[in-house]
C-alpha cells in the first residue's frame, strides 16, 4: 500500500504547481497525474458538471492503484469536495486544496484577506465562509478574474499581456488595503511573482501549493502510508493531448516526462 501513487487531479496545467510542490516535500513518492484539458476550464462550467468531471477522474486515479486523492484545483474543491467524500470517503484518502489553506490561515489573524480565483470558485463563496467560520474577525473580499487561466494555458506569462490584464484585475478598489491575497486557483502559482510585484511585494501572497503538500505528508504520516523506498515513477495523462501541456510539465520537473492520453469520457 505504502508504495502505491498519490493520485492528483486538475482542469489542466494548474495542479503541476502542487505535484511539484510535493516532490519537493515527498521526493520518494510516486505520483499518478491527470489533468482533463478537453474540459479546460472548470472555472466556467456548471458544478453539476464539474462534479461528474471530479468523480470520473477520482474513479480512474483509484482504479490506477492511488492511495491518495488530491484535487489539485480549486473549482473542483469548491463544487465537488463534500460529493466526493460522500462518494469515496470511507474507501480513500482524500484531500482538497481549500481547507489546508484555511487552517493555514487561521492562525495568521489577518485583518483583511483578498481572494482571487475562477468564477465558480468565487460564486461558491468556500473561502469567505470557511475563513470566517474559523476567524470571524476576519474579512474576506474576493474576485473573479476568469481571464488567468486562460492566459496562462495559453503561455502568456511574464510579458506585457499578462502584466496588463494583472494590473486590470488587481487594481479593482475590492482589494485595496488587504494585507493577504490567497491564489485561489492552482493555476496562479505560475505568475505568483507578477502578482506580488504588482503590490511591491508589501501584500503576503498565499499560494496553496507548499501548503497542501505539507498537510498531505501530515495525513500520510499519520497513516502509516509515506512510501519508504527510493524515487518513484511518475505518469502523466491528459484527456486531450496539447503540446503545452508536456512543455509545462518539463520545465516543472526538468526532465522528459511520462506522458499520455488517456480517453476516460467515451
Ligand atoms: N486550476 C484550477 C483551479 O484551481 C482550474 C482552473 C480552470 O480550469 O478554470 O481552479
């Protein structure tokens, strides 16, 4: 059971900056990854449909021998968390990418916390009501800003596009005087850098990645689970094969990778 992989899911490119995040705190783990880029992006779809996404792509990473489930997206944490621990709970090991962040937080006493992610992330309004259940004192604003997935799966990163549709979001008056901002999609981890020379590096930047990797060795730990053997092999599959994809992923781990598509949806 112990050397089985940690299975980890994502609309596309976004849960790779978790997936690195864990073999840098987990180099001896094995990691089984998809991410379903023929239904890139999840920020705009329904949560029926995410659900269904999430439980297939759960399904498959358990029927591929994981251990662990990770949703390494936040609009799938958001819409389809509770269905799939009704769904697997008892079965598997299964983590989100929201309440790690909270909990992280909880101890921060922040006065004013921005959150920005996809609309449905922010529609759900998880972060907002799970921060200030735990923290009441605190308040959380959060906005949309759909454009950065797209953008980023598109490789506009670190150029004059991505600064200015950035700027736009960033300077809505909703996130003046926030001492946080939580990246509240996966997919921003990418462009932390540019998030935070926007606000001249004076606004702590929350990116969940290191975060939820730590609270994933915890659970492990605690389970007797943490794979004791050398490095091990990690497979990548995509619903639908893009180039970027593979060129993300090996400038992530700097190496080729196992890459494949796999058809789950017919
Ligand atoms: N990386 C994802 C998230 O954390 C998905 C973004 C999308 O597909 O819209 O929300």
């Amino acid at each position: 059971m112990r050397e089985k992989p940690i299975g980890i899911f994502d609309s596309g490119v976004g849960g790779l900056t978790v997936a690195h995040a864990i073999k840098q705190i987990l180099p001896g783990e094995s990691l089984i990854y998809f991410g379903d880029t023929a239904h890139l992006p999840y920020g705009d779809k329904s949560e029926e449909s995410i659900r269904y996404y999430s439980e297939k792509i759960t399904e498959f990473l358990i029927g591929h021998n994981s251990k662990a489930v990770l949703i390494a997206c936040n609009s799938a944490s958001a819409s389809a968390y509770d269905h799939l621990k009704d769904k697997f709970g008892g079965k598997i090991i299964l983590l989100d990418v929201i309440d790690p962040v909270v909990e992280f937080l909880s101890g921060r006493n922040f006065g004013r916390i921005g959150v920005i992610g996809t609309k449905r992330t922010i529609s759900s309004g998880t972060y907002e009501h799970k921060i200030m259940k735990k923290s009441s004192k605190t308040t959380v604003v959060s906005l949309a800003t759909p454009l950065l997935v797209p953008m980023i799966e598109e490789g506009f990163i670190f150029d004059d596009i991505s600064n200015a549709i950035i700027r736009t979001y960033l300077s809505n008056p909703l996130l003046s005087e926030i001492e946080a901002l939580i990246l509240g999609c996966t997919h921003y981890p990418i462009i932390k850098n540019q998030i935070s020379k926007y606000f001249n590096f004076s606004v702590e930047v929350v990116d969940s990645a290191r975060i939820v990797s730590l609270a994933l060795k915890e659970v492990l730990e605690r389970n007797n689970l943490l794979n004791p053997s050398a490095a091990g092999q990690d497979i990548f599959y995509v619903s639908d094969y893009t180039d970027y994809f593979e060129r993300i992923a090996r400038m992530f781990f700097e190496r080729d990778i196992n890459l494949q598509k796999a058809d789950i949806w017919t």
